[in-house]
C-alpha cells in the first residue's frame, strides 16, 4: 500500500476502540436490513452485506429497487444513517446519536418512504445475525460521547479496504472487498483450488477484523481453508503471529502494528505482512 492512500493510526489506542465498534456493529444491521428486506437471499448470505466508500467514509449497501431505487449506508466517523440515490448522492442524512436502535429503525424506513419507494407493512427484516451485545438491544440509545472514537475507527476501515483491494488485485479469482454484518470485517477470499464443478476446495481468507472475541482490537487477518497443521505453520514478518484457536490464521494486531514504528510505515509493514501471509497460506494449502 502506497504511503499516500494510508491514513496514519494510534490517535486512539486500538484496545480502546471496543465501544465505538459495538455500537457501530449495531448501528450496521441497520444498514444491513435494507439488502436483507429487498433482496434475493443469495447462497453465500452476501445480500446483505456492504462495501466502502471512501468519498463518503462510510459502509454502503446494495442497491435495490422498491419501486425507486436506492442505497442505504452507515458513516462511520460521524454514526449516522445515509439514505442515497443510484447515483450515491446522499439524500437523507439520520444521526443515530442519542437514538435507540427501535428509534433508528423507524427513522429509516420513513426516509425510505419519504423517498417515495415501497416500505413492507412488517418494516424493515433484521439480517438476525447473533452479534455481541450491547446496551442498545436493551433500548440504550447510540452515542457519539467521550470514549467513543469514531473517527480512529473509521480510519481503520479506510486502511482496511484501500489494503485489501490492493491485495486482491494481485490474484486472479479474488472475491470482492466488502463488510460482512455478521462479524463487521472487511475482506476477501482469493481462489487457491478449485473442482471441475467450480466449487471451491481451497481458499484464502483476508481482511480487517475491527476486533471480536479473539482479539478486543483491530487486527488484519490471513486464513488458509482448509486448515493446516498448526504444526507446520512458518513464522511471519512485521510482527505477524498465528492464531489457532477456533479458527487458524496469521493475525496483525492493531498494537503490534503501531508497535513497528511511526505512522509513516504502517501502510508498508501492513502490506508486508499481508504479502508473506498469503504467500505462507497458499504454499500450506499447496
């Protein structure tokens, strides 16, 4: 990644980023239930799912059309709601701030009406994915108060599409870059094997996890499917490490990376261990 395209972390340290990535996990089903109502279930459950834009700092879904078409999208730095034409221009803007997550979703499906598509007599479908919780499932209302830092996260989905697009152009079969509201990662899967019916039987996973129950932090992930002997996994540059519980793969902690050095080499330690990783997981998987 380009020295240029890389927008500088450690403003906030990464470990205290967990309570403005809960709630914009949350604040994303919102986002989410527009594909999830409109559109066709697709077998890999990417209906839903939402792409970056880097103009708007925000996750967009994707487009559908209820009599008139539209987006719906979450920016990140600010915790607002977007409602866009086809065209991506913004047509309604719905802070969440100080909201419940009922509130929000009303909120939503009226611009949506106000917009002059069809609006389900039930609302808006819930994509039902089993997240972490948080004070808004129980009526709390979002807020953009002090420890929720918003803008140091949105960098990081920023750093996180602009490095995966990057990676994913090297490989021929790379899947498209795009947030999956389940685990709120962005990433990709590149094709390693596949069988004469065009099922895929080896796979590289990668992407940005802006933290979970492995790691209460951002960190860059590389995952080889199926997985290898953890006996057999090679050590890793740029202070990369392997995760082998509940899932393998080498894992870039977001401190580990602020760690490295100054913010100026961050884009390059990114882009080499994410390189190594994906060369280590293809030669595993060979």
């Amino acid at each position: 990644m380009s020295d240029t395209s890389w927008l500088g972390l450690g403003a906030v340290a990464p470990k205290d980023l967990m309570e403005a990535r809960l709630q914009l996990h949350h604040a994303a089903q919102l986002a989410a239930s527009v594909g999830a109502t409109y559109l066709e279930p697709r077998p890999d459950d990417s209906h839903p799912n939402l792409g970056w834009s880097g103009s708007l700092g925000a996750l967009v879904g994707r487009l559908v059309s209820p009599g008139r078409s539209f987006r719906a999208g979450l920016r990140i730095g600010t915790l607002e709601l977007l409602l866009l034409d086809p065209d991506g221009t913004v047509v309604e803007t719905l802070p969440l701030d100080g909201r419940t997550l009922q509130e929000a979703s009303g909120s939503l499906t009226r611009a949506i009406s106000r917009y002059g598509a069809e609006v389900p007599g039930a609302g808006l479908t819930s994509p039902g994915y089993e997240i972490p919780t948080h004070a808004v499932v129980g009526g709390g209302r979002f807020s953009r108060g002090p420890g929720v830092d918003l803008g140091e996260m949105s960098r990081w989905f920023a750093n996180g599409q602009r490095a995966m697009t990057e990676l994913v152009s090297k490989f021929d079969g790379g899947a498209e870059v795009r947030c999956w509201p389940h685990h709120f990662d962005i990433g990709s899967s590149l094709a390693v094997e596949t069988a004469d019916d065009g099922a895929l039987t080896k796979t590289v996973g990668v992407g940005l996890s802006p933290g979970d129950g492995s790691y209460a932090e951002p960190y860059w992930y590389v995952s080889p499917w199926p997985r290898p002997d953890a006996a057999s996994l090679p050590d890793l540059p740029a202070g990369g490490r392997w995760h082998t519980e509940g899932f393998t793969a080498a894992v870039l902690t977001g401190a580990d990376l602020l760690a490295g050095g100054p913010a100026s080499e961050q884009g390059p330690r990114t882009a080499t261990f994410l390189d190594a990783a994906v060369a280590a997981s293809r030669r595993l998987l060979a």
